[in-house]
C-alpha cells in the first residue's frame, strides 16, 4: 500500500502520459478558466511596446540636471511623444508614451515651473515609467503545454494580443454507482451529485451512468460500456475487501490496475486503473471518505496540481489516531485562528472521543459542514499549530 502522496504522483504522472489523446479546441479568453492548454505561448512582442508614465508630471533624461526647458505640447495616452533636446522636459499624463530621450518621470506635485523652466525632487533614471520589454520580452516563453488555466491569465494573454487560445478539450467522465442497496432504490446515492460537482469546478464534464447492482458481470460489463463512452469512468462503491466488492476485481478484467488502497482515513480504498480507453478511479463508498481520497489523490488527473495551500491554525482539543502509518485527514471548522476538529466530542458534531474514528467520520454527512481539513499522521494536541487545508483549495 502506498502514501497518498504517491498516489497522486502516480495520477498526476498518468495524466502527463494521456494528456496528448485528448482533442484540441479554440476559446476566447472568456472561456479558459479551468482549461489545460494545448501548446506553449512565447511572448510575440516586447510588453511594453514602449516606454510610458505611470503617474502625471513631466518626462526628461534624469541623467541631466535641473532645471530644463519646457517644450510646449504636452503628451496624452494616444499621442505620438515629441523629440526631445538636451536639458529639455514635456509635461505628460499617465499612460503616455515617453520621448525617446526621457527615461524618468517627474510627479506633478514635486514639480515646480517657473518662466517655462522646469525644477523638482531629485529624480533618477526609470522614476515612474513602466519600461519597455519590462513586464515581457519578446519570444520568452510564458505558458507550458498542459498548464491549466485561470481567470487571471486573460489579463497576461489580452496584453499580448492574443484573444484565442489552443486548449484541450475536457475529459468526458462517466459516473457509475455501484451496490444493490443503491441499484433497488434501498439507499440513496449521494456520492454521484458530489463526484460530478468536483469533476465540473475542475474543469471537465460529468456524466451520470446510473446505478449497478453487486454482481461481478455486471459490474464488469456496466464499466466496460462506459469507458467505451467515457474518457474517465468513476465508479462508487465496492473497493473494499468484502464478499460483494466486485470493482477492483472487474477492473483488474477490464485493463490493468495501477494501484489499490493508500495510506489516508477516512478513502483509503480508492483504486486506479488504465483501461484500453479510459482511466478508471474506483472510490469508496462512504462520502466523507469519497470526499477526500477523490480530492486527495484523484484531483491532480484533472487539475495537473498536487499542491495544497493552506492556513495556520490552532488545535482546539486533542485529537489522538488508533492505528499509525496512515495520514489523517481531520475535517476543521475556523474559527478567528481557532480550528476544532468537527466530529470531536467537544464540537458540534459528537461521533467520536478524543481518538478521531475515520470510519464513522466518514459517514457522517453533516462532517462536510467543516471548513477544511488537517493531514497527519501523528496525534494532535490543543494549542498546537496545525496546517488546514481550505475545502476551497481541492475543490477548484
């Protein structure tokens, strides 16, 4: 059995070696956010194109000295800058273009002008002027194939010119309950509503494959039609070790098992497969448990990240573990600094003592009310400063 880590490097590797199978589109900048670029983006242009003003005053070569002689027009945004004399300065606005003799701006409110004759501050070479090829130099590469995209990279891409970008198409996903419980109708699927919400905020598009009861054939045969749908089939359910966990043996007939069961609690029994057209992620039943070993160890197949930002915190209450070797992840709330682990006998949601039970964690629904989450693999001490990772973070 691996770490989780390991687990999602193995995902994120398999996502690397497949991402080339997956079809090109083009989008405006509107539309990239959560898309896995197609081909690298070198720079087409020096940006700026030019040398500007970033604040109202008065251009001139800094390497003279005061004071300098006005010249008469003053230079706007969309004006072509005059050429400027030695010991000559022009008055210019915010955003326009310096002559190309001036290389720094002098503020307004420290300028003084008196018969046409310019003083001021002591003032150096670049003082308020965004120069050109700083923020970009021509043919420097910007963005990798396969980088995922965000909102902010409109903003690089737009002042580069470029309004449409190469993309890969997203992952088509096939979502497939099993269990009879879930098949006849007995219990509810919650885990498929949760999948398909994680699989669309990364991103890609979700399918709901219905419902398979716990007989090998047809579980076998229900995940073999849908990876022949599918780029991604995700199943629920039947990963453990019991008389009627039928998944990770079906898939093992379909294609071939990466890896079964990682070193988390609550998820430990997630399984990873290549099949002959798609990639299988076999998660276990118990949401909470879903929950964290998808966001965990499936996320970066989608996202390409294994980075989890997070914030610090203070424990509330001793949280000790039964069984070492494994990491925790402990479901928080937070509170101004102050993270209590949800599901603590002291907390809100009282289902176990001061050992964290991830088994019975891992049913409880009402633990997704918690803020984030703290990965261990060592029992936790109030005062103590923890790491939370933020739902937000695994959940984009």
């Amino acid at each position: 059995m691996r770490t989780w880590e390991a687990g999602a490097a193995a995902v994120a590797d398999l996502r690397e070696r497949r991402l080339d199978r997956r079809g090109i589109e083009t989008v405006g900048l509107a539309e990239i956010a959560g898309r896995d670029l197609a081909e690298p983006i070198d720079a087409p242009a020096d940006v700026p194109a030019r040398s500007h003003a970033t604040m109202d005053g008065y251009a001139f070569d800094a390497a003279e000295e005061y004071p300098y002689d006005l010249v008469d027009e003053p230079v706007f945004p969309d004006d072509e800058p005059p050429s400027l004399a030695a010991g000559e300065a022009v008055r210019i606005f915010t955003g326009a273009p310096l002559p190309p003799s001036a290389n720094a701006v002098l503020k307004q409110e420290e300028a003084t002008v008196e018969d046409g004759r310019l003083s001021g501050s002591p003032t150096t070479p670049g003082t308020y002027v965004y120069e050109r090829a700083s923020n970009v130099t021509e043919g420097e590469r910007l963005f990798e194939a396969g980088e995922r995209l965000g909102p902010k990279d409109a903003l690089l891409l737009g002042d580069l010119g470029i309004d449409e970008v190469p993309v890969r198409e997203p992952l088509s996903v096939g979502l497939l309950a099993t269990g009879t419980e879930i098949h006849e109708g007995k219990h509810r699927d919650l885990d498929s509503p949760m999948l398909a919400g994680l699989v669309r905020a990364w991103g890609h598009e979700a399918t709901y494959e219905g419902t398979v009861p716990d007989d090998f054939e047809r579980v076998r045969d229900r995940i073999a039609e849908v990876a022949a749908d599918h780029d991604v089939v995700m199943t629920t359910g039947g990963t453990s070790v019991g008389e009627a966990d039928y998944v990770v043996r079906a898939l093992a007939d379909v294609g071939e098992v990466c890896f079964h069961r990682v070193r988390l609690r609550p998820g430990k029994p997630i399984a990873v497969a290549e099949l002959p057209d798609a990639v299988a992620f076999a998660v276990p039943g118990k949401p909470v448990g879903a929950h964290a070993v998808t966001s965990l160890v499936a996320r970066p197949y989608f996202t390409g990240s294994t980075s989890l930002p997070s914030v610090g915190a203070t424990m509330a209450a001793d949280v000790g573990i039964s069984v070492p070797g494994f990491a925790y992840a402990v479901p928080v709330t937070l509170d101004d600094g102050t993270a209590t682990p949800l599901g603590h006998a002291d907390s809100s949601l009282a289902v176990y003592e001061d050992t964290f039970d991830p088994s019975v964690l891992s049913s409880s629904t009402r633990a997704t009310r918690a803020d984030g989450f703290v990965l261990t693999e060592d029992a936790l001490d109030a005062g103590e400063r923890v790491e939370v990772v933020p739902y937000p973070v695994v959940e984009r």
